[in-house]
C-alpha cells in the first residue's frame, strides 16, 4: 500500500569508501628495484672493464691493491695467483695502450733461486713485464735524401709509363686517329717523357716549308694535350726538319721554320687548354738533331719533339738500359 503524504518514508543514503585494493602498499619494493638495477649496471659496467682492458692494465690495477706488507693468507693477494688476473685482451683492446697504475712492484713478485714459493709471486707472461720501462721508445728510421730523391723518381716514372699507356690507347680507340699511330713515337729518355710527332711520307704534321699545322696534326695534339694535363710537369716543345734548304740568299730558312712550328705547337696546346706556366722552353734545332742521321733528308726527321721534363732524377740505371736499347727507331 502506497504511503500518504502525511506518513512518508524517510531516504537513508549509505555512503560506503573504497579500500583502494586491499589498501596501500607501500614504497619498499621501489627502493628494493632501483638497487636492483644499480647493481646490474655496475655488473655490465665491470664486464666492458674487463673486456677493454689488457692483461697488462689488470696487472696494474691488481698491483695497485695489494698490501705493501707480505701476507701469508691463502686468499686474496697472498693467494695462488698473487692477486693478479688471467685473461686475454678484448676486441677494443688497443696494442699501444699502456697501464695507467704503477708496476714497479711487479719485479719484487719474481721468484729467485732456493725460494719456498710462500710469496705466491708469478712470472709475468708478457715479455714486455721484462723490459725497462724507462728505456726511450724506439725511434723511427731516417730516410736519407738519397733514398728519397731515389723513390720519387720511380714514382714519377710509373706516372711517365701510365700516362704513355693512356696515349697509346686514345690512339686506337680513336678511328679517324689510328692512321696517325705511325706519326706518334712515345720514349723516355733521362730529361723526361719525350713524345714525337713525326712526318710520314704519305701523312705529314706540316705542310712542305710550312709552319701551318695541318688538322690531322692538331687532333693529335688535342689528344696529347688531354693527357699532358693530368701531369703537373712542365713541358718543353722543340721543332725539327730535315736537311732540305731554302734557296740561297734567303731570309727564311730551316731555323725560323723548325722554330715556327714549335710556336705554332704551342700556341695549339694553350688552345687545347694547357695552362701557358706549363711550357717551360720552345725551340727550332733546324736539321741539327735528325732522328735518322744515316738519311737527313728523311720526312720522318721533320717533327715536333714534346718532353715532358723530369721533376726528380733520372730513373734507375736498369731502366735507362732498357730504354736505351729501344730508343732508336727504324726508317
């Protein structure tokens, strides 16, 4: 039956608190986890110490714990090792790393003749232990001036021969070029890499008592010069002819012309892009030099001479026989 207005029923409300899951339990465990992991940082840390550092390093640190006053204990450093350390150096161990801690005391630890053994010292596995460890480190070995100058003129050479073996081969990788194989003659003579450009019958450089290089020639200097430049040599250009003369009474004659064409020489490596501090001398020899003295009239003595000059001496005498021996060519 409903209540009356008059009668109502009064409303309790019970208010009931949360124990939190059985109350709280403390900070303790914290405490005791943070001392946990403090302790295996310490262990890994001693891990990596033991990893990086030589045996000669352990020894010191052993060293550098154990009482100056000897003991006869059983344990510790009076034990069977003597407080040393046995083991092998880690991966990051550094060969020249030095111990840090003194290791004089290490020769005190030596065993010596009718000793009983009580003293627990140990004979040191490394023979460095046995040196002096104020001896003067060793010093390096000089290198006289001979020895040097000897060494950067082979490395010069090697330089000379790479550089001619890059020629050689433009040449026949080039084929409006390969024609001109015959014009080109590679050579090294104690003044330096000599490179020839020769007249043949058929495929002259200059056209007959000019100094007007012809294009075949100007190709070839093109490729000579891309090679020259990735020498820091400098070079030296002379012009040859032959023994053909002018008329008599001229004001013109073999000697302005070789002296023409190795101007004209020049002036096409400069356009080819050689820097002009490079050329060291141009010159004209006229008929003077023929590269075939037993036939001064030959085409092939007209040509221009390229030397690159030598920095350092001349190669070793073995080399100079071999080239001397190869150096005169056929007509």
């Amino acid at each position: 039956m409903a209540a009356s207005k008059g009668n109502a029923v009064p409303v309790i409300i019970k208010k009931v608190k949360s124990g939190g899951h059985g109350g709280h339990h403390g900070g303790a465990w914290k405490v005791a986890y943070a001392d946990f992991v403090t302790a295996m940082m310490a262990f890994f840390l001693l891990l990596w110490l033991l990893n990086v550092t030589t045996d000669v390093q352990k020894r010191g640190i052993a060293d550098y714990f154990d009482p100056t006053i000897s003991s006869k204990s059983q344990s510790g450093a009076g034990g069977v090792l003597g407080g040393l350390t046995i083991g092998s150096p880690g991966a990051q161990a550094s060969p020249s790393s030095a111990p840090q801690l003194e290791v004089a005391r290490m020769a005190e630890r030596q065993p010596n003749d009718g000793d009983d053994g009580d003293s627990g010292g140990t004979v040191s596995a490394d023979p460095r232990q046995d040196q002096d460890d104020t001896a003067p480190p060793a010093q390096p070995k000089r290198i006289d001036d001979k020895t040097l100058e000897q060494a950067n003129a082979e490395r010069e050479q090697k330089r000379f021969d790479e550089a001619a073996a890059q020629l050689k081969q433009a040449i026949k990788d080039m084929p409006e070029l390969a024609k001109l194989a015959d014009n080109l003659i590679i050579e090294n003579t104690p003044e330096g890499l000599r490179i020839q450009l020769v007249d043949q019958d058929k495929q002259p450089m200059y056209p007959l008592g000019s100094a007007d290089m012809l294009d075949s020639a100007k190709k070839l200097i093109g490729v000579v010069s891309q090679v020259i430049m990735k020498l820091p040599n400098k070079i030296a250009i002379t012009g040859h002819t032959d023994s053909s003369t002018y008329p008599a009474g001229g004001n013109y004659t073999n000697w302005e012309l070789s002296t023409d064409r190795a101007n004209a020489s020049r002036r096409e490596f400069l356009a080819d892009g050689v820097s002009p501090d490079r050329i060291a001398r141009v010159t004209g020899m006229a008929d003077q030099e023929p590269l075939f003295p037993k036939d001064p009239a030959s085409p092939q003595n007209r040509r221009i001479s390229i030397v690159l000059l030598r920095q350092n001496q001349e190669p070793p005498a073995p080399q100079q026989a071999a080239q001397a021996a190869a150096k005169q060519p056929t007509p």
